[in-house]
C-alpha cells in the first residue's frame, strides 16, 4: 500500500488491515476478532471498530488487501506476457508460487476462506466467492485467448480448463499445507504443462 499522503486516520486503518492480514495468513479468518487484532496492532479495541466496523467489516477488509497484493504480485506482472499460452503459464505459475512462499507463505487465503466459509452465508463468504470468481474468469479468459491464437485446440472448453487448472493450485496448497511436501511446486507445474500438451492444437 502506498503510504505517502495518507491521513493519520488512514494510515492507522492501513496498519489494522495489515496486522489482521497477518494474523488470517497464519490462523485463519476465523482467528480475527476486533480484539486480537488491537493487540497485534498495539490499538484500542474502540480505535479498530470505529475505522473498521464489525468484525465480518474486519475480515472482509483483510480479505480485501490479500485481493490487491494479490494481483499486484500476480495478475499484473502476467498481464504483461504475450497474449495465450504465456500469459496463462505466467498466471499459473505466479499463483503456484504465490501460494508456495512470499506473503502466500500459508497458503492462499482465498482458498482457506473458502474451507472456512463455504457453507456459511454472508458477507465474508460473498467475498471469497468474488475473489476466487475472478480469478477462474482470468484463467477461462486465457484459455479461449490461447484458442483464438491457435495454441490450444478449438474444442477446448475454457471453463473446463479453468476448472482444472483451479484444481491444480487446490492440490497444491493441500500438499503444502497438510503433507508439507516441498515437491508440490514442482508437481503442480508439471500437472499444467501436461495438462496444455492435452489440449494443444494439432
């Protein structure tokens, strides 16, 4: 986040969505209540709720700054390969990584979210629905870019492949969460490029 010309009062939310950020890559969003979070932030637990809000406000908010680090880190810089195949590969490969170290150390909390939230109605499950969404709609975007520039098969089902892929990465951050198999990267990847020999055009 960039910090010069921020007010006081801004500044002082963007330290409390930070320190909640932390705290969900490492518990969890359930982990975050107005309390914890004042602690982490050194606050009161008036100074969180009256720049945040309610403690789903303060998930969502969390959420949210995962969400832009997120594409800064990720979609942008894939944004930038050729259209088709690269820039699919650079998406992949940036999330697989994102997941695998950097701030996605502990995993994608997208994809923790929604373990936690799945089948629980509400404005924190809302936004783990819209973040996860975008991003199989930027997967199926560049499978049919990567149809139309005759890399990948006519008949490929960009939805499909965007499933698939997605499957990949849920592999991923399951191996390296639960088994703590440092071969997962690795593995994912290789799932990807089998995955485009399959569909690629003739």
């Amino acid at each position: 986040m960039e910090l010069a010309g921020l007010t006081k009062a801004e500044l002082t939310r963007a330290t409390i969505v930070d320190a909640a950020l932390n705290m969900a890559q490492e518990g969890g969003l359930e982990s975050l209540t107005i309390g914890t979070v004042a602690d982490k932030a050194g606050l009161s637990k008036s100074g969180v709720f009256s720049r945040v809000g309610s403690r789903e406000e303060l998930q969502v908010a969390a959420l949210k700054e995962y969400e832009r680090r997120f594409i800064e880190a990720v979609l942008v810089p894939a944004l930038r390969e050729p259209r088709g195949l690269p820039r699919l590969r650079a998406l992949v490969a940036r999330w697989a990584q994102w997941v695998h170290d950097g701030l996605g150390r502990n995993g994608c909390l997208f994809i923790s979210g929604s373990v936690e939230f799945d089948d629980r109605p509400g404005p924190v499950r809302d936004a783990v629905v819209a973040g996860l969404g975008e991003l199989r709609r930027h997967l199926a975007r560049n499978v049919r870019q990567a149809v139309d520039e005759g890399q990948l098969a006519k008949a490929t089902d960009p939805d499909q492949v965007a499933f698939e892929l997605s499957a990949i990465v849920l592999g991923l951050h399951n191996d390296l969460r639960l088994f703590r198999d440092e071969r997962a990267l690795r593995r994912a990847l290789a799932a990807f490029d089998r995955l485009m020999t399959d569909r690629a055009a003739r």
